[in-house]
C-alpha cells in the first residue's frame, strides 16, 4: 500500500510547498490535493511543489465547471512541468457546489462522468478526439508532448462505480471504513484497478473530543446524498465515525486495516495541532518502512 499525504490547496501557499517538502522528507509516496471553494487551483499548486515526493495527485478536480478539453490541456502540461508525476483525481462534486455555486445543473453525473472520460482519456492519449453526446461535442486534438497520466474517479456509488471500472484506473473514496472497501468498493472494479481512500487521522490522548470536532466541522457530509449513502452502506451515523484516532500504536493498527481491505493508495489527512501533525507523519514514515 502506498502512503501519501493531503494537502488543503488554500490559505498560504508557502505553506503547501513546506508540507509538500516534509512529506518527502519523511520518505512518503505521494501529496494530494483538491479543489476547495475559495482555494488554489489545485493543479496549479502541483506544479510549484518542486521537492515533493514521486507521486503528485489531485483528489479531486470537479468535473463540470471544467470542459474535458480545457482539463486535459492543463493536465498535460502539468505532467510536462512536474517530469510526468501527476495523477489526475476527477469528480462530479455534489449539487450543493455544482449548481448553488457556479449555477450549473446537477444532472446525470454518472453519465456526466462518463461522456467525461470518453473525451478525457483519448486526449490525454494524444489521439485526435470526435466526440458528439449528450454533455460534449468535440473535434480536437492536443498537441501537449507528455505521457498520459493516470485517471481516478470519486466513485462512491454502483453506477458511478461501474464508470470507474470501464474507463478509469481506479477510484477515489472518502469518509469509509475498511469493512467497506473490501466488501463494496473492491468488488466492484477490476482485478489491478487503483483504490485510493482518504482518511482523517489523529494522535491523540482524547480521541473522543478529536471525533466531537470532526462532527461538528464537517456536519455538512452526512447530508450530501453521496457520502450519506456511503456512511450508510458501512452503518455509520457520521463522518466522524470515520477518523482514526489514539496513540500510535492503534492509528498504526488501524491503517493497515486499509492494507487489508485492498486499498492500494492510503491519502492521509493530518488532523490537529501542528504538533499532532508532525506526530502522524513520523508514524506514516515507521509504516512506509
């Protein structure tokens, strides 16, 4: 199972470069990260992530304020400037971003998504693309001279699943437990597909208060219909069912639950004082090891 870290693309950029640096430093795989409303452009920040470690990931760009043609150009020159580390992390998002914020109706993601990726992975193939769908009319070809990075999908439920399979290399989960993985997501895409899930972690002597702030934080998550289907699928009444937390040695159990489940990209997030932080990724590195 490969280890990384993720990144909130917001507030001080500096600060993405450090952290980026003492992933690396720490002997980590990968640094992801996403699109957050107000933020940095997530592939933006990829590129100035110099000494970061070989994998650089995005987890996940939405899909529908970016037409595939204009994503697919950015990714590839990504790929060029950053010596063809980028993996590409795709998503519909939810109504809640896609139509109260940029006014954009939330319709059919799961065939969103894959007329998406029909127009998406020939580009980034470099293969000349005419496409006419329901979401997309294309009749172009990109002339960007990189290798085509790996595509995953936030693929959470069976229909968006089934896109991940035919057409991605992988998926994408958040806020889920080992018990699902191994019994719904892994099941449900191809023998060697990737399975990246994210997870929040804490070291921590009160694990019981570090699970209150993620309740309160991110109460939003168990009204978005996705991730609400998700937590149910593994029984969980909230996202803060969801955090690792205690000392080391449990954190450390815990993730290599993950390794068990089939997960084969395991995206860290931190959670806590700065310290705390620091905490985790000294146990990422004794694991990755």
């Amino acid at each position: 199972m490969r280890i990384g870290t993720h990144l909130i693309a917001a507030g001080d950029v500096r600060q993405i470069e450090t952290d980026a640096a003492a992933t690396a430093a720490r002997g980590l795989d990968s640094v992801w990260t996403s699109q957050q409303p107000g933020g940095w452009d997530p592939l933006a920040v990829l590129t100035g992530i110099g000494d970061g470690p070989g994998e650089l990931g995005t987890a996940v760009v939405p899909t529908y304020p970016r037409h595939p043609v204009a994503l697919a150009t950015q990714a590839l020159t990504v790929q060029a400037m950053t010596g063809g580390r980028l993996t590409l992390g795709i998503g519909p998002s939810h109504a809640v971003a896609i139509t109260a914020q940029f006014g954009i109706p939330y319709r059919s993601p799961a065939r969103h998504t894959r007329e998406y990726l029909e127009v998406l992975r020939p580009l980034l193939r470099g293969e000349y693309v005419q496409y006419s769908g329901d979401f997309f009319t294309v009749d172009t070809q990109l002339e960007v001279n990189a290798p085509e990075p790996p595509v995953l999908i936030s693929a959470l439920r069976p229909r968006m699943l089934e896109v991940a399979r035919d057409l991605a290399d992988g998926t994408i989960a958040i806020w889920i437990r080992p018990e699902t993985v191994s019994g719904y997501l892994v099941p449900r895409l191809r023998e060697g597909q990737r399975v990246a899930v994210m997870v929040k972690v804490a070291i921590t002597t009160d694990p019981a208060a570090a699970r209150e702030t993620v309740a309160r934080d991110f109460a939003m998550v168990g009204d978005l219909p996705a991730y609400r289907a998700l937590l149910d699928r593994g029984g969980l009444s909230g996202p803060a069912d969801t955090l690792i937390a205690g000392s080391e040695t449990t954190v450390a159990r815990e993730l290599e639950r993950f390794a068990d489940a089939g997960v084969t990209d395991l995206i860290v997030n931190p959670f806590g004082t700065p310290r705390d932080r620091a905490r985790v990724l000294v146990l990422l590195a004794e694991i990755r090891t």
